[in-house]
C-alpha cells in the first residue's frame, strides 16, 4: 500500500481478490496483508486486539474506517488532477 491514504480501498480490493484467486487461506490473510501495510495503516492496527489483528476481515474495517473514506475525500482527489494537455 503506498503512502496515499486514498490508495487503501483499491489495495484492500486487489488484495482480497488475490486472496480469492490463490485460494489462500484465510488464517494466513492478516499476516500476509500486514507485510505490505503503510505506516499509517500499521498505526491503526497498534490500536486493534490481538485477535483483531489476525483476522483480515477486521483488519480491512479498521484501516478503511480509521482512514475515513468518505465521498467528500474522493471529490477532492478528483478535484486536484487535471487532464493531460
């Protein structure tokens, strides 16, 4: 996940499919998806259970509600790129 904040939902997705597609089980998918966190998502799961923290589910809800996506957040983002001229 890169340092973006915004990048989150789509790695979270793609993460998720590539679960589905591997077939990887899903007691493995917290600790695989902790490897590949940004700082601040890490810092969400300090704040998590240990139990929490071990299961992908709950770890996907705490970074996404922590981070709070919200579609003001999404029309910014918009709003700051322009089309290529």
């Amino acid at each position: 996940m890169g340092p973006d904040p915004s990048d989150a939902p789509i790695f979270l997705n793609v993460l998720s499919n590539f679960f589905a597609d591997y077939e990887i089980p899903e007691k493995f998918q917290a600790k695989v998806t902790n490897s590949f966190l940004s700082a601040k998502a890490r810092a969400v799961l300090a704040k998590l259970s240990i139990d929490a923290t071990n299961d992908y589910e709950s770890v996907k809800t705490a970074i996404l509600r922590e981070l709070q996506f919200s579609s003001n957040v999404y029309l910014e983002h918009f709003n700051m790129y322009r089309v290529a001229q």
